[in-house]
C-alpha cells in the first residue's frame, strides 16, 4: 500500500489515504470531510530505506 495526499478543491483541505496502486487508478478519491470530488493528488517527496549500503 502507498500513501498518497490530495487536495480538495471544494474545502480547501489536504488528506491522505492510503491506498494500493490498482485501487487509485480504478477509483475516483472523495474528500472526507465534505465529500466532494473535485480532488486532485498532490506531489509529495518520498524516500526509500534498504538494508544495504551502496
């Protein structure tokens, strides 16, 4: 599962959910406080953490 955040047009608020990968492309994302739809998913840095040194 990945987390994704988007922002809501109609509330001005961000929220994050966390879904998988196949449940984001299918699906279209409501905003939980006013349940609206017109949201759009914000770009937000990420980073990985590995056992091995490279």
């Amino acid at each position: 599962m990945s987390e994704y955040v988007f922002f809501c047009e109609d509330c001005n608020k961000e929220f994050t959910r966390s879904l998988h990968m196949a449940e984001r492309e299918k699906d279209s994302v409501t905003c939980p406080y006013c349940k609206g739809e017109n949201v759009h998913q914000v770009v937000t840095a990420f980073s990985a953490v590995t056992s091995k040194k490279s």
